[in-house]
C-alpha cells in the first residue's frame, strides 16, 4: 500500500500520555527527517512549541534522586531534551529481568555489557528497568551516553549532576563516540537551563565559547564527570 501512496504518516504515542508525535516514515516530497509534537487537548490536536519543556515537566530538582539523566535528542533537524530514568534492583528471580520503555532493548543490552566488561559493575545478579520519560521514543545511539549515566548513578545509588545534558555514543570498548548535530544539542540544553553539557572529546570543534562543555575520550570518564560523588 505503501508503494501506491505519495506520503505516510504514523501517530505514535502511549495511550496514557497527552504527547502524540507525528513522524513522517515516507515523502515524495520532501524529508522524512521532521516531526511534529501535539498534546491532546478538548480542541483537538495542539503543536507543542517547546517539547522539551513537556518531557521535563516534573524532572526531580536538586540532584538528590539517583538514577536519571538527560539526554540531548535529535528527532530530524529538531533537538528534544528526554529525561532518562533507569532503575537496578537485586533479582529476586533466578535470571535477572531487563525491560526498557521508549528505549531501544538492544541498546541497554550493549551498554549494560560495556558497564559490565569494561568498567567492573556486577549486574548479572541486577534486574534493570529503563525508562524514556514522557512516551517519547529514542532509537539513536547518541542517548547511550544518558542510559549509561542512569543506569551507574542507580547501581552506585549517586545521583546525576542536575545542571548536567549529555550525548554520546558507547563502543563496545569503553570509548566514547561523537554523534552529529551537537551544536543544536548543546544549545538546545543551554537555553533549557542546563549550564554543563558532556559529550565525547572527538566532536567536532564548536563555534563560540567551549564555556560549560565537559569532553570525555572514554564511558570511564564520562562517569566520573556526571556523577556527584
């Protein structure tokens, strides 16, 4: 069917949120790389001007609450802020569970495993849930560096810098890999009032001043910078 069409659109969204997300998987005519955001009003369907102020409404201020983080998005040419929430818990099973909402399950599987080899975490006795906040759906690899800052601040139980945006991508070395678009990234984070932005210290070299940005050549490093102890 799709063949015989010039455009298709999915509506993609938790039928318990208010958040629709518009995403453009065929065009004829143009890009597919563009989304729309809409909250479900009495009116209809409403465009959300600011989604990232959406999706970190009700984020936990203070840094006191261990095992969230923030992940700096790109959705086509459009850069949204997600809060990524992670929780590592003893099993009380005899394999531990892994379940992921809004994150894609292969990812966490990979990055779980670098933690594990790479950096000495025992979580093959840890049951692991990852959460994207909102219903919003993340599948870039740029939000690996938000699951793993989660997922080490809720196994150390030490929360995340509050003040703190990040995006990278893990390797299954333990490096830390730079992703496209981080100076829509970066500004994005400051103008919602994050004053420090971690990414990988091979990105590309930045216009203005490198003032708040955190670079780190390692997942290692970039722990040691996120976490507050």
């Amino acid at each position: 069917l799709e063949h015989m069409v010039d455009t298709v659109l999915y509506l993609e969204g938790d039928r318990h949120q208010f958040f629709r997300i518009l995403r453009g998987v065929k065009n004829r005519f143009g890009s597919t790389n563009e989304i729309g955001i809409f909250e479900m009003s009495d009116a209809g369907l409403v465009e959300v001007a600011s989604p990232s102020a959406i999706f970190l409404t009700k984020r936990p201020k203070g840094g006191d609450v261990p095992g969230t983080a923030v992940a700096a998005a790109l959705e086509g040419s459009r850069p949204i802020l997600v809060e990524i929430q992670a929780l590592v818990c003893p099993t009380g099973y005899g394999t531990p569970r892994r379940m992921t909402a809004g994150v894609d399950y292969n990812r966490v599987a990979l990055i779980t495993a670098v933690l594990e080899k790479r950096m000495g975490f025992n979580l093959g006795n840890q049951d692991i849930y990852v959460n994207a906040v909102g219903g919003v759906r993340l599948d870039e690899p740029a939000a690996d560096l938000a699951v793993a800052c989660a997922l080490a601040s809720s196994f150390k139980d030490i929360p995340v810098d509050p003040g703190l945006a990040c995006a990278g991508e893990t390797g299954l070395t333990g490096e830390l890999r730079p992703v496209t678009g981080v100076e829509k990234r970066i500004r994005e984070s400051f103008k919602m009032g994050f004053s420090r932005f971690l990414m990988s210290s091979h990105s590309a070299a930045l216009s203005g001043d490198d003032y708040g940005l955190l670079r780190a050549d390692t997942l290692a490093e970039a722990l040691e910078m996120a976490l507050l102890a």
